[in-house]
C-alpha cells in the first residue's frame, strides 16, 4: 500500500468526473468560438458538430476501454509509453500539455475582457492576475474539494445553456420578440442561400473551430487513477458526456439559426444576449457575463488539472522532472500546479501583446494537439487490442463499439482534420506552430529524455 506521499487521492465520483468534463469542453468553443464556425459554415455546421462529436465518442470509448482496462496517472500518455514506445508517450503528454496551456491563455485572457463590463477602469491585467492565483490556489485542494467547485461551476453553465433552449423555444413557437425585421422559424436553416451557403469547403473549413470545442473532453481519463470505482464511474461519465455536448451544441445552435439568419449571428453582439433581450430581459448583458466569466472559471479550472495531473504521471514515467512528482498532504501533486500557474502568468503579459483576430490562431494551435492527442488515443488502443488474446479480449469491461471499423474510421478522421489547418491559410500557422513543438520535443526526448529512461532501466536491472 502506498502512502500519501507518492499517492493521488480517489476522491471524485461519477458527478464530479462527468461535469469536470462538461466543464472542460463547453466554454469559449461554444460562446464565441461557435459563432466563427457558423460563418464558415453557415446552417451546415450542424453536420459538422453531428460528425465531429461522432468521431470524438469513439475516441472517448477507446479511452474508456484502456483506462477501465489499466486505470493510471497521466492516462493516455502512459498508454502511448507502454503500446506504442516511450517516444511517443513523451510527445502525448507534453503535446497535451500544450493544449490546455493554450485554451487556458485564451480563457484568461477573455476573463479579464468579461470583468471589464462591470470595471471598465480597472487595468484588464489585473483581473488575469487575479483568476490565476484563485484557480492555482483552488487545485492545491483536496481533489474533492475542487470537484465539488468544478460541478458547481458547470452547473451554472448548463443551466444557463438550458435556459437558452427553452428561450430560444419560446420566440420561435410563442412569438415572444416577434417585432423584429426577420421572421423565426426552421426556414430559416435554408432561406438564407440555402442549407450549406458556403458549399463543402465550408463545412470542412468549420472543422478547425469545432474540434477545438470538443477539446479537453479527454480529462475524463486523467481522473481514472482518483475516480472511486473506477469501473463504474468513468463507463458512466463517457457514455453520458458526449451525448449532452451533441444536444447542448446541435441544439442551442440549431435553435440560434431558427431565431436569427445564420450571417446576423455574432454581427450585433452576442447571440446569447440576443435571446435574453427579445424576451424582454433587459439585464441579459449582465446574465450572459456571469455565465461566460463561469464557464471561462470552469474551463481553466479543468485544464490546469488536467495538465497536472499529466505532468505527474509523466514524471512517474521518468518523462519529466522528479520534482513533479511531489504531492501535499491531500495528495494533489503541488509542483506541477505551480508550474501551470507560472506560466498562465504569461497570460497577464500577453493581454498587452494579443490581438482580438488571436482566437482563430489559438484555437487552431490548441486544435492541432487536442487532435494529436486523440490520434494516439486511438492508435494507443489498437495497439493493445494486437497485443491481446481473444480470450483476454472477451474480458475487457468496458470495450468498444463497432471494433475495428469505428476506430479506424476516426483516425482517417483525426488525420484528415491534421492535413485540413495546413490547407486554409488562416489555420496554416498553426499547423507549422503545432508540428515545430513536436519537432523540439523530439529533439529533447533523442537528447536529453532517452538518456535519463536508459541510465534508469541500467540501475533497475
């Protein structure tokens, strides 16, 4: 039995996991970002999210398979390390890592926009500085704790998103906010130079922003190692999770597109406050602040946990420092939250440097690694499904659907989207960003990592 000081604690439940997940994928992807793939795609976009959200079960229903199979730290990036070589192990993790420091600049950043309707005189940098010592504070928590605050968070948000529906619902059958100068109703999916007014190339172009706003999904199986049961738990969480992000994107935006003709969504404000005042709200911009400043709190607070926690089961690998490793007295690994924490504080830096026209490139970036992650993933579990007998394979508790055609389906998916940020020029420098990063981390893996893994393997022997 291990003790506290080298152990994470299991403390969250089927609750917590299912709504650290909601937390993580439904943020600035759907609120904002969501507006930008439905100018690219127009009413289509619908099939995009049907299909992206399709591929990324899949991807979750591998995971769930290894995790509930193998449940440890760090997750999909020790699966890399033990099916498919230490190599590609370090790439996952520290390319996941990329990934949430990524989405976490972006949500900080738009924090400190969001606190300047309430305090348009206080310095926007302050705000940033003040969200990133709360939320590095917040992860030094018994984990417990912090997913009792995380399902609190992504409650407020899926009220919110709920509320929206059932809004969005009342102007178009009830003829609430009807004094407008276009009318409400389905027609308005194809009366707009028609269902897919931008062609394919459209819809394909849309996919850069939708799988940005399914990222972060993954976390789920970075809490199999301090889920209780995790057996039940995650099997519960996978198959509830993806079905909800479907209905609150396909639905909340197929309601948006009924309400208002797709190329006026995100031209006069923001969508969402749209709804709140043509039902008479007249303090909508006040109510959608505080459940995107929420949904961006939530987010951050799921990201820098699951890069900690990557972080640690990485360093447990031998694949980052030894010093990641260390954990308080409530078993949450305290250096590499201050690791998180420090380099978000680049975020209170940036709010000088970053321009609005900064979210494609930062949500293509965090694209290209929520992508790479999933590709190994995917290509993780076939990897273990060769390795096993079929009487091993009939012991699997939670095994995929649909093996093998599924999974292989999704990677041709995965390396399709890949190849489509370096096709349209607003996304291509995050694709040339995206594959820099995995040239300098083999770079560092060949001469620095591969050293340290083999003078280990020598001393063990």
């Amino acid at each position: 039995m291990q003790n506290n000081e080298n152990q994470l604690k299991q403390g969250l439940s089927v609750r917590h996991i299912r709504f650290m997940a909601l937390g993580s994928a439904i943020g600035t992807g759907l609120f904002y970002g969501s507006a930008a793939a439905i100018h690219q795609a127009g009413p289509a976009v619908l099939l995009a999210y049907l299909i992206g959200g399709a591929a990324v079960f899949i991807v979750m229903r591998a995971l769930g398979e290894m995790a509930v199979h193998h449940p440890v730290s760090g997750s999909f990036s020790q699966y890399a390390s033990h099916y498919l070589g230490p190599l590609a192990g370090f790439l996952t993790g520290w390319i996941y890592v990329l990934e949430m420091l990524f989405v976490c600049l972006a949500d900080i950043t738009a924090f400190g926009t969001y606190m300047k309707l309430w305090f348009p005189h206080v310095e926007q940098w302050i705000w940033v500085l003040g969200i990133v010592c709360f939320i590095g504070a917040l992860n030094l928590c018994h984990v417990r704790i912090f997913g009792e605050m995380e399902f609190w968070l992504s409650i407020v948000k899926v009220t919110a998103i709920i509320a929206m529906i059932l809004g969005g619902l009342a102007i178009m059958f009830y003829g609430f906010g009807q004094a407008t100068e276009h009318a409400t109703g389905l027609s308005n999916l194809w009366e707009h130079g028609g269902f897919m007014p931008n062609g394919i190339s459209g819809v394909i172009a849309s996919f850069a922003i939708v799988m940005f706003a399914f990222g972060g999904i993954e976390v789920i199986g970075i809490t199999a190692s301090e889920a209780k049961n995790p057996e039940k738990t995650i099997p519960q969480a996978i198959n509830a999770v993806p079905f909800r992000i479907l209905i609150f994107y396909v639905l909340t935006l197929c309601i948006l597109m009924s309400i208002y003709p797709w190329n006026q969504i995100g031209q006069n404000g923001s969508p969402f406050v749209q709804i709140f005042s043509n039902l008479g709200i007249n303090s909508a911009a006040n109510i959608l602040n505080v459940v995107v400043i929420t949904a961006a709190i939530s987010a951050i607070n799921s990201d820098i946990f699951g890069a900690g926690r990557m972080m640690y089961g990485m360093a447990q690998e031998g694949q980052a420092p030894e010093s990641f490793k260390k954990l308080t007295r409530n078993g949450v690994p305290w250096m590499t939250v201050l690791v998180m924490t420090s380099v978000l504080l680049l975020g209170v830096v940036l709010n000088y440097l970053i321009p609005e026209e900064i979210f494609i490139l930062i949500a293509s970036v965090a694209t290209f690694a929520t992508v790479w992650v999933w590709l190994m993933i995917l290509v993780s579990q076939i990897a273990m499904r060769r390795q096993m007998s079929a009487e091993e394979v009939k012991t699997l508790k939670f095994p995929i659907p649909m093996w093998p055609i599924a999974p292989v389906i999704t990677l041709v998916f995965m390396v399709s989207v890949i190849v489509l940020l370096g096709y349209f020029e607003q996304t291509r420098d995050a694709l040339y960003i995206g594959l820099s990063w995995v040239i300098i981390l083999t770079l560092a893996y060949f001469f620095g990592v591969k050293k340290k893994l083999s003078a280990k393997r020598s001393s063990a022997q």
